[in-house]
C-alpha cells in the first residue's frame, strides 16, 4: 500500500532537507572558516562600534572625557566606562529626590522593573516621591537585588551628586544585615590577589532657564585573568548602558510632570 504525503508533509521534508544541505556547507573547512569570519565581525561591530554607543548615548565628548567626583574611586584604569547624559527642563532640586531613593526596597530604579522582576531580583518601581526616602547618605547601602545585593552609598552632596560604590579591595567594611556586595569571587579570586570594583555616580549640573543637565557615569576596574575580565565586561556593560539610558528617560519625564503616574 503506497503512502500518501500532504503538504504538510512535503513542506517539513523540504525544510529539513534545506538544514541538512545548509550544515552540510558548514561543517567544511571552508564553511567553518566562513563562519569564524562571521563571528569574528560581529564581535568587532558589537565591541568597537555598537557598545561604545551605548556607553556614550546622550553624553558629548567632552562629557565623557571630563573628570567626575567618582572617578577618584577607581583603584586602576577602568577596563569598562560608561557615561551617558540627558538635558532635563527642571531645576536640580526637583530631580535628584528621583536619585536619592532609589533601590530595590524603595522606588526601584525607573527602568525596565518588569524585566527585572523576570530575572529575580523583586523590582517594583515608585514614580512619586516619598518623604521617608529621602534621607539617604553616606555610608548607607542601596539593594539591587531582593536577595540583599547591592553597593554602598559613599557620598551624597544636596542636588548635585550621588555616588555608589563596590570594591573588591576593601571587602572588610561593615554592611547592614542581610545585604552584600556582588564581588564575583568565583571570577575574581581575592586568594590570587584579584578584586573587580566599580561605582555609579550621578551629577547635576544647573543649566539657565531652570533646566539641568544630568550626567551618570558607571566605571567597572578588575584584576584578574582575561576570560574573566572578558566574561564581566560582555556581561554587565550592555545592560547597564540599556538601564541607565531608559531611567534616564523616565526620570526626565517625571521631573518634566510628563510620566503618566496612575
């Protein structure tokens, strides 16, 4: 009895043998050499092209080549820096309470809070603000994760700066009970005399007119071998650019009466 294909049949037959004749050509010298090129120029356009974008994204050259107050904190040149930047039509004083209270356990960050609720980390954003959180300072610890992760706040200075930083280097100060600081020890071993530390820093600065231009810069400085430099830069640069550029976004809307606060 002959068997009677329909074209349903015929479609999936046809796919899979395109995919045998496609992996065919690949798995060859040639197809394997071709594909190295490939990964090779991605990589290349993603490192020297499309990450220093993001690192940059609003910021003028001149702003991210200036010295910063946080940038006094990094114990060796950054192997990551990020600055990126926004014009904001209010005065500072109605921006940097948005700054002052940020956290997992308080307004969250004003980026994407869904996503990172996908990835465990408890964020629900806060688009007003709250007196009681309003009183932060240095030596105060600001949580990222619900876990207690997070980097202390190592100076505050009334609308015009914030500072956080984290430190591999200096792993003996006290915290609050329950929170710590994500060192990757696993990447960086402090047994080998390796650290990773960085800081976020944001700054005001008052512009005529009652406007403000806000600048954050994020530095990441390690010591340790190049597969785990590697891994941390290609792991963290790109999204904290994304979530820097977005709370920016927000903030600015807010602080403008433009953010659709329910």
């Amino acid at each position: 009895m002959g068997t009677t294909l329909n074209n349903s049949d015929i479609s999936n037959a046809a796919h899979n043998a395109l995919v045998m004749r496609c992996a065919k050509k690949i798995v060859t010298k040639k197809g394997m050499a071709i594909l190295c090129v490939v990964v090779v120029l991605a990589f290349c356009l993603y490192d020297f092209v499309i990450l220093p974008r993001f690192d940059s994204w609003g910021a003028t050259r001149e702003e991210a080549a200036m010295a910063l107050p946080g940038d006094v904190l990094a114990p060796s040149v950054p192997m990551w820096r990020m600055t990126v930047a926004t014009t904001i039509d209010a005065p500072p004083e109605k921006i940097f309470p948005y700054f002052l209270q940020m956290g997992q356990d308080k307004a969250g960050f004003y980026s994407a809070d869904w996503l990172e609720r996908a990835f465990g980390f408890g964020i629900h954003n806060t688009y007003t603000v709250v007196p009681e959180w309003q009183n932060t300072k240095a030596g105060d610890f600001c949580t990222f994760h619900k876990a207690g992760m997070g980097m202390r706040i190592y100076s505050v200075t009334p609308k015009r700066n914030l500072i956080m930083v984290t430190n591999g280097l200096e792993p003996n100060h006290s915290l609050p009970p329950g929170k710590w600081e994500m060192l990757l020890t696993p990447l960086f071993s402090r047994e080998k005399g390796d650290y990773v530390a960085w800081d976020w820093d944001f700054n005001l600065f008052p512009l005529p007119g009652g406007k403000t231009r806000v600048v954050v810069r994020a530095f990441a400085s390690t010591r340790g071998n190049p597969l785990s430099k590697f891994i941390f830069k290609h792991a963290f640069a790109l999204p904290s650019d994304i979530m820097d550029i977005e709370m920016l976004r927000r903030v600015k809307m807010l602080a403008e009466g433009a953010y659709p606060v329910h």
